[in-house]
C-alpha cells in the first residue's frame, strides 16, 4: 500500500511541485500566504487560505510568487489574466466560487477570449482553483455548486476531481494547460485520505475513469457525488444489481466515449450531480445520451441532483438538498422495475 495523504494535502503537494519546476509559476489569491499582516513568513500560524490548502508555499517561494490579495476579485483576476498573457502561468485563487460574479467579466470576456480573438497567438495558461458544494453548514453563499456555469462558456477548461490521486494529477496537468482552466475544489473532501505517489505526475486533461465495472445500470457522477454512487453501487450489487460507475473528472471537455459506450451495455443511465437541475451538467449528459444513444436505451435517463433551491444553512435541511445513496438506490429500483414491467 502507498503512502496516503489529504486532498489537501495533494493539492498543495501540486502546486509545490509546479512551482519548483518552473518559476514562472505564481500563486495570487487572498490570504494564500497566510494573511496580508502576518510579516513573518516562517510563522507557523499563518493559514495559506481559508481551508490552509497553500499553507507553506510562501515559506518556501516568497512573498513575490505566492502573493496576498484584497477582497477584490475582479482586480486579482484581472492581474491573472494579464500575467498568463505576459508570460506568466498564474494560480489563481476564487475563495468560494460562489463570489464568481465579482469577476466573471476577467474570466468570460477577457480569459476565455483572448486565445480566439488574436488568432490562436496569445496563450492564457491561467489557473483558477476555487471550492464549491454543501455539507458544510456555509450557507447559501458559500455552499454552491456552479461548475455548469463554466461549462457553457467556450475558451476554458472545466476540472472536478473526486478524490486525492487525481486531484494531484489533474492539477499539475491544468497548470501546465495553455488555455484558461478552473480547477474546482469540493470543500468537503479536503480532508478525504487517499493513496498519492510521491513526486511528478499528470492525469491528462478531458480523460474519464470507470471507475466501476457492471453491465446492468451505468451511473455518471460528478466530484464528491462519485462516493454517493459508489456507496450505492456496493449496496446494489448484494442485492444482485452491477452498476457502472463512470467520474468524468474532466466537464469540459467532457469525454463522451466511455459514457456512450456504459451505456450501449447496460441500457440505463443515472446522472447524479450535486448543482441545480436547470441548465446542469446533468441535464447536459442526459441530452448527449438521448442525441448520440438513444438507440441504446431500455428506459427513460434519470437525474439526480440538488432542487431548485438556495443551499439551506439548517443542517437537516441541508442534508435532504445533498443527493445521497438512498436516492441513487431507489431510482435504480425504479429504472429496473420499468424494465420488467415493459417487457
């Protein structure tokens, strides 16, 4: 068995490693080296973010590289944006992707564009790492889950890793990536253990993992919602039931093949994703699969995600907004017993 460290843990050790082999790599976000007024930079009270994931960089790099920045998102991303032009390959800390709208016109308008507006000549290797999701009684404004926002904007690249192996790998290959790409973070799995060699290594980017075989249900989910489907998947199959579980990792590009090819297999689809269900990533994959499969259906897609509603802040409420094993279970039941009952 190898060594076994944090998401955190691994989305530090990336950034480590970036830096050290290249040292046009920065890192500019709020509080990313441990406060604006903490002087020493050996203090070990420094935090390196909120969630500490960038605790010790600036010991290591300096205050030039891993860069403090004021509660002004649309100025620090602007810098981002203008540094990956210049020459730079910026990490771009969003604190809580929910605060997006303060700059989304340095990420929609000015990043996303730039390489097709000047013809392919300007690269923009940004790097945009925030957090998302519930669970953490954060409240409706610090709890959201708006990857599906991203994805509808053309010139980025859209990551959401799901444990610590890949988060280190698809980090490292994002902040290589030459193009715009945000990095999302589920909140409540930094603190999920998970095996994680030493040293370099990259996961490419657009590349889905099955990440469980079956051949009578395929499930799509998404970042933290892969553990919902995998809890279900054990629970179905004692009662005879082999789910494929499919982790895009990567929403755009998302990688169709292996979803299409589950799915000409089993003949079912659950999508279970934590967002909203209007103009989702779910909703997304369902019409993939209704344009490009529909020939391999043997009953109707199914959804599961989050209602339509603000993140509660009560925690019995907020438990019910989150989709969970139970749901994926008994849409399974339903999906099977349609079936049977057409046939």
């Amino acid at each position: 068995m190898g060594r076994k460290i944090t998401f955190s843990q691994a989305i530090n050790e990336a950034m480590d490693i970036a830096m050290e082999r290249d040292n046009k790599v920065i890192l500019i976000g709020e509080d990313v080296a441990g406060g604006a007024t903490v002087d020493h930079l050996q203090d070990e009270e420094a935090w390196g973010g909120v969630f500490g994931v960038t605790k010790g960089l600036a010991n290591k790099y300096g205050r030039k590289r891993v860069i403090d920045m004021p509660i002004a998102e649309a100025g620090y991303m602007g810098a981002a944006v203008a540094s990956a032009v210049t020459g730079l390959r910026p990490i771009s800390e969003l604190m809580f992707n929910d605060f997006i709208g303060s700059c989304l016109d340095e990420v929609l308008n000015q990043g996303a564009k730039m390489r097709y507006m000047f013809g392919g000549k300007a690269r923009v290797p940004l790097t945009i790492r925030t957090n998302h999701g519930a669970g953490a009684s954060a409240a409706a404004q610090h709890s959201q889950t708006l990857y599906g926002m991203f994805t509808a904007i053309p010139g980025l690249k859209v990551v959401v890793p799901s444990n610590p192996y890949d988060a280190k790998g698809l980090l490292l290959s994002a902040i290589e990536d030459d193009d715009l790409v945000v990095f999302f973070e589920d909140k409540t799995l930094y603190s999920m253990k998970g095996e994680v060699p030493e040293g370099y290594y990259t996961i490419p980017l657009g590349k889905a993992e099955v990440k469980r075989a079956g051949s009578d249900l395929t499930i799509v989910a998404i970042g933290k919602m892969v553990h919902v489907a995998m809890e279900a998947a054990d629970i179905l199959a004692s009662k005879g039931v082999e789910v494929e579980v499919i982790d895009p990792r990567s929403l755009s590009p998302l990688e169709e093949e292996p979803i299409l090819e589950s799915v000409e297999k089993t003949g079912r689809l659950i999508i279970v994703d934590e967002a909203n269900p209007r103009c989702s990533v779910a909703a997304d994959i369902a019409a993939l699969v209704a344009n490009k499969g529909f020939d391999y259906l043997d009953a109707p897609i199914k959804t599961i995600t989050a209602p339509h509603t603000p993140v509660p802040f009560a925690t019995n409420l907020e438990q019910l907004y989150i989709p969970n094993a139970e749901k994926v279970i008994n849409t399974a039941y339903e999906l099977i017993n349609e079936l049977t009952l057409a046939r």
